[in-house]
C-alpha cells in the first residue's frame, strides 16, 4: 500500500510539470508592405516593399514574428486598392471569391533589413522570407499570410 501511494505521489508531480505551460512571447510591429510584379518593382514578384513604420497612420500592416520561424502579415484592406489586391494575389477579389483557395506568391527571397530585424527580435540565424507559394486568409477587413523565414 505504501509503495502505492509513492507512485502516485511520483506520477501527481510528473503531470504537474508536464502541464506547465510554455512562455513564448510574439513581437509584432507596425510595417508598410507593398506587393508588385515585374513592371510595378524590381522584383519579379510578391513583395516590393518590405519594413518596419513608426507612424501606425501610415502603416498598411501588422507584422508579427512567430517563435516557429515565421512571420504572420496582417494586412489593413481598408488601407489597400482593389489593384494592391489584383498585386498581391494576381486576380480582384469579389464577394464571389472562394478565398480559400488563394495562394500569395513568392518568386524569390527577400531579405530582410537590419533594422526589421532587429524591431522584430528575430533569431539571427534567420535572414530572408524564403520564394513559395503562401495560403491566404482573407476577411472583410484583413488578408492574412504567413511566410517561412530562413
């Protein structure tokens, strides 16, 4: 009986700890992004403009650092034209659009400024968004990507 209680002593402390939750901090910043191809920047295609703003009046996005090595755009779509839209996502969108099928595109690598960097905490080993294709969330207010840092 005593060696019992014991164990369930052991294994009452083992669940305690097992269940402590994990402290991950996300630091999020205010960002102006611009979205392009070809003819519109010099990138071939995806994202143009890429930094941090000190001025929330003027930023077009919420940038968010995730501890899993990516970064979450939530991107303002009151602060955006319907061709930004046709930019981002290569097609206008309509009430009709089955937004769960739209992909955000990125052609090649962007690396990432110094002092983004440093705004966002990012690891230092991390230095560019990495080229693919993103899934996008859209809302009535919001388009949401997010992006694999490398």
């Amino acid at each position: 009986m005593k060696n019992i209680r014991y164990a369930v002593f052991l294994c009452l402390h083992a669940i305690a700890f097992s269940q402590a939750q994990n402290q991950t901090e996300n630091k999020s910043i205010h960002g102006e992004v611009a979205f392009g191809k070809y003819t519109d920047c010099l990138r071939p295609g995806g994202i143009c403009t890429f930094g941090s703003s000190n001025n929330k009046a003027h930023a077009n996005t919420q940038i968010t650092y995730n501890m899993d090595n990516t970064i979450t755009l939530i991107i303002d779509r009151n602060k955006m034209t319907k061709d930004d839209e046709y930019k981002m996502l290569g097609q206008y969108l309509e009430a009709s659009s089955k937004t769960n099928e739209l992909t955000f595109a990125m052609d090649e690598d962007l690396v990432l400024e110094n002092d983004l960097k440093t705004s966002l905490k990012t690891a230092n080993h991390l230095t560019k968004i990495a080229k693919g294709n993103y899934p996008v969330l859209i809302n009535e207010h919001t388009i949401t990507i997010t992006l694999k840092l490398e």
